[in-house]
C-alpha cells in the first residue's frame, strides 16, 4: 500500500495504521478491527450444513458507550423539561444514530440500548414524582403504541425506539449497470431518484420495490408508468404519497 500511494503524493500516518487480524487474537489483541464508529470481525461458523467463518459488520463498543452517554447527558440536563422537549431531543439523536448503522447487524445493539434507555426514562420520571406510585408514573407517561406498553408519550410526541430503525442491507451494483445508461426503473428503485424521472414516479418506484402496484410484475425499462390515485380525486383522495400507486 505504501509503495502504491508514494508515487501519487500520499502516505500512511503510522500513529494511524496497523495490521490487524479479523479472526484470531494475536499479542493480547482482541479480533477485528474498529473503523469509522463500526467494528468489523470474522465469526466462527459452525453448522451440519456449513463449516468456516462469517464476517460481520457491527456498531463498535465505543461507539455504543459514546451514543449511550449522549442520551443520558440528555436526561440529566433536562431533569425539569417538559416531557416532550425531552422526547423532541431524544428522537434527533436516536434517529441519527440508528439510520448510520442501520445498513449493518444491529438488532441486537438496537434492543440492547432501547433497555438501557428505558431505565434511564424510568428514573427521570420517578424522579419528577417521588411521592406517586409506579402505577401513577406509568398511568401519566407511557401509553401503549402497537405491541409496546411501555413507549414514553406527552402529548402526542412518542419516543422513538432504536429498534424501531429497519435493518437494510447494502446492495451490489449489478456489474453492468451504469447511472448513465437511462435504466431509470433500475436506479430509481435502488436510489428513489433519477435525473431523469420525476420525484414522485421515482419515490413510488423505490417504495413498491419496482413492482406495480396492481399486476405485481416489476416494471421493465420499456414500460408506460401511471401514477394513480387509489381513492379517486373526485371522490375526496388527496395529492399524497399514502394515496398514490404507481402503475402499468
């Protein structure tokens, strides 16, 4: 690498730089490596079926440590805040910090910190009311939403769950496509957008995965698009993404 870089002006920091393993442990060393707030290792895998190893992309333990700090920072700083400016607050960094790891195996980091955050949001409500029972606290703060019993709501303002974050996988260009080459159902079905289409024709590609929304058949380079309304315009349907459809 560094022989590489020279000839271009460029060259490794040493305070910056080593070689590490992404399987075993060597020099007390523990496997993989931390890059860009992710820690990236192999895993031994072991099955009937399959035997070798398995690489797996991860939110790193600094970075959970870090994130979690941040939202208890939060809390303590806002003791006396109304609830919902703590739930206003809470949600920016919660939504920010779930979509930059959502592409990777987070589930199981998302729950791990939506448990550690709901004691924090347990202590500063019981806090705010040292002389009324669990149930009083539970009766004023949390409603349940869907399968949740216990989501912190103030008028209307729900806290966001981390788990809540889809987990998506990053997908590989297909090796002959290009951004140029007027496939505009192929990009905006990955991208949501394309120079080429409208905003809303390509945001309804990328949310019905390219497929219409009446026959089920993905749409093909070649084919007439129509955006249509699932309840008619004429008879109370709105100009909105809920009530349109796109297709053939």
């Amino acid at each position: 690498v560094e022989a590489w870089l020279k000839p271009i002006g460029l060259e490794l920091k040493p305070g910056k730089t080593r070689i590490a393993h992404t399987l075993h442990k060597y020099e007390n060393e523990q496997p993989g490596f931390d890059f860009l707030g992710f820690n990236i290792r192999q895993y031994e895998v072991s099955t009937s079926k399959k035997r070798g190893f398995k690489t797996l992309i991860k939110p790193s333990k600094k970075s959970v440590k870090n994130h979690y700090a941040k939202l208890k920072d939060v809390c303590d700083r806002l003791k006396t805040a109304p609830a919902e400016g703590l739930i206003a607050r809470l949600n920016l960094i919660i939504k920010g910090w779930c979509n930059y790891y959502s592409p990777a195996v987070s589930k199981e980091t998302f729950s791990k910190l939506d448990d550690l955050l709901w004691r924090r949001i347990w202590k500063w409500c019981t806090r705010r009311h040292p002389n009324k029972t669990g149930e009083w606290v539970k009766a004023k703060y949390f409603k349940p939403i869907g399968t949740r019993n216990w989501r912190l709501n103030a008028n209307g303002f729900n806290l966001a769950a981390h788990s809540d974050t889809a987990i998506v996988r990053h997908k590989k260009v297909k090796g002959n496509k290009s951004p140029y080459d007027g496939d505009l159902i192929y990009w905006s079905e990955r991208r949501g957008n394309h120079p080429e289409a409208s905003t809303k024709v390509a945001k309804l590609i990328k949310k019905q995965k390219g497929q219409c929304a009446i026959c089920r058949e993905h749409f093909q380079p070649e084919d007439l698009l129509e955006v249509d309304h699932r309840i008619p315009k004429a008879m109370g349907g709105k100009d909105e993404y809920k009530n349109l459809q796109l297709v053939h």
